[in-house]
C-alpha cells in the first residue's frame, strides 16, 4: 500500500483525512480522544474495520489524558471516554467490538498500577491495527478463489485500505485475485451521497494499478443485464447472525439486481464484524444523517432549497441475496446461522 489509513505515531493517532480525497493527500494528527471521536462522526475516517482501529486508539489516548489518584476514579473516567467514542456512529458493530476489547483489557489490568494499565492499553489499540491487517490478507487469500480469471468484479461503496488499517476486505479480495494474476478488471459504483467509491475506491485502484472503470449508482443493472459484470464483492458494516448484512446505502439494490442477473453477491468482513446477538438485519440500528449531504455536492446546492430529505446512511441485504460471506477463517455459504455460530465457537 503507497498510503496509511490510520496509525499510533509518536503518541498520537495519525489518519488520512478521507473526506479530502482524492483531491488531497492530508494527514490529520490527534492526541485526544475527543479528536478522535469527532474525526470518526465527521467521516474524517470510515469503514468499519477502520473505525474499531480509530475507537481502540481513541481509548489508548484517553486512558493517558485521565488525571486520577485512585483505580476507581481512572475506571469511572475511562467509562466516560467510552461512552464518547460509543456514540459517534450507531451502526458498524466494529466500534463497540473495539471499545470492550479495551474495557476487558483494563479490567483484566486493574491489579497493576494506573501507568501500567495505560501502557497496556496503548500496546491493545496497537495490536488492534496489526491484526486487522493481517485479518484483512486472510480474507483476500479466502475470497480470491471466488473470482474467475479474467473476471469483471463490481464492488460498492469503500472497502479498501481507507476502510480498513490496511489492504481492505473487498478491495482485499480483488487485491489478491489480482496479485494472482487473474487479469481482473473492476466497476466502482460511486456510492451517492458521499461518493467514496468514486473518491476513493477509485483512487485506491489506480494508486495500485488495478483496472478500474467507474458508473453512477444508477448504471449497476445495466451493465449486469449485458453480461459485462461477473461477480459481486462488498464489505460490511454489521452482519446478523442470520446473515443479514448491514453496508453502505445502496447495497440492497445490487444485491436484487445481481440476483436478477444470476450473478453471484459477496460480502467480505471481519469475525469482528459480525452481530450474533442480532437474530436479523430488522434488528440492526440503521444511522441518519443530515439531509444538507443529499442536497449539496462540495458546498453547491443540486437540490431546491427547503426540499424534506431522508438520508440513511445504510441499508440491509437480507441473507437470501448473498452467494457467500468471507471472512479471514473462511467462506460461509447456505446456513448462515449455523456457519456463522461456527466461526466464533460457543
């Protein structure tokens, strides 16, 4: 990867301000959790493998801003800075995964002394990232023997090195089907409203030299319905324990369409990125953000102004559309309830 989504520099969480691509190539520095709690709601980084990232070092740093004499009053303070990071978005699970990771961390630390648990916590959040990188090959290696040789992959909104510590788990899948030589081509969609297949996905392609063409949203059952399309792999936000998947708004309509056209739907994600306490995708909080994304591209209006707007953030694929879940263990396919429970053990 010529760039780094995220990472614990000098005692501070460095990220690429996605919300600058492609246009600019700017590195934000943070060292408060606060500042990484408004970069996560402000979508200064997305994705939710990349989100947990950002929370784990949100909570690192601000174990070390809490000023205490006591383990009570360190512990009644890292809930609040939990609870800060907890609220920037509902629905990728990732972010609350990460969060009691670090809770679990501190409490299993609460014998030692307060400098102790702060230097264990920044070493987790540290991990965090590394692992992820490493989960994120492992479901590239799984998912690249999915893909024809030749093959023309669609994939919707950013599941890439931006939304991930790095290599991504749908771009992941077509990173290595491409490092196999497997001569792959790919369609972006451009994800309306916030455009990140457009701004990013293709602009993470060709910094690879992966061949890329990009359509509006609107043109995916189009080039289905002429053949030019010959698999479907995109990233997830929240899986249920059904299979259910929660992804960028505008997913569902790919995965009807692919259906239609017999083309086989993929979602790539974490075990991190599964819900099984959720019995389906009605159960998943759906966010919703403000109606000024919609209306405006860049700062200029493309809408009347004062028009009602509705603005999900996310939509929900039900399991019935989806040819196969990959995940860093492997491939799940038909009963996701039972291959699901089976990758997380009891």
């Amino acid at each position: 990867m010529s760039f780094r989504t995220i990472e614990w520099r000098d005692d501070k969480v460095i990220m690429i301000d996605q919300t600058r691509l492609p246009g600019e190539e700017v590195y934000c520095e943070y060292a408060d959790y606060k500042g990484v709690a408004e970069a996560i709601r402000g979508m200064i980084i997305r994705g939710a493998p990349a989100i947990g990232v950002a929370a784990a070092m949100g909570v690192a740093l601000g174990a070390r801003e809490i000023v205490a004499d006591t383990h009570e009053s360190f512990f009644r303070q890292l809930d609040n800075v939990c609870d800060v990071l907890a609220r920037t978005r509902p629905t990728a699970v990732n972010l609350f995964w990460a969060i009691e990771r670090m809770k679990r961390l501190a409490e299993a630390n609460r014998h030692r002394t307060l400098d102790e648990i702060r230097a264990a916590l920044k070493a987790e959040a540290i991990r965090v990232e590394e692992e992820d990188l490493a989960l994120c090959k492992a479901i590239g290696r799984h998912g690249a023997a999915l893909i024809p040789a030749g093959a023309t992959v669609l994939t919707h909104c950013n599941a890439g090195g931006l939304a991930t510590a790095g290599y991504g788990t749908a771009l992941g899948v077509i990173r290595a089907a491409h490092e196999a030589g497997k001569k792959i081509q790919v369609f972006a969609d451009e994800t309306r409203p916030w455009l990140q297949g457009a701004r990013l996905t293709a602009w993470e392609l060709m910094k690879d030299g992966i061949p890329v063409t990009l359509i509006s949203d609107n043109m995916a059952g189009f080039f289905m319905n002429k053949g030019e399309i010959t698999c479907c792999v995109v990233g997830a936000d929240r899986i249920a324990a059904n299979g259910d998947t929660a992804n960028k708004i505008g997913t569902y309509s790919v995965a009807v369409l692919a259906k239609e056209n017999d083309i086989p739907f993929y979602v790539a994600a974490p075990t991190s990125t599964l819900d099984l306490s959720l019995a389906s995708g009605a159960e998943i909080p759906i966010e919703e953000r403000h109606g000024r994304e919609v209306t405006h591209l860049q700062g200029f209006p493309v809408a009347p102004e004062g028009i009602r707007v509705r603005n999900p953030a996310f939509d929900v694929t039900p399991a019935r559309y989806i040819a196969g879940i990959i995940t860093e263990k492997g491939v799940v396919r038909g009963n996701y309830v039972e291959g699901l429970r089976a990758l997380v053990g009891p």
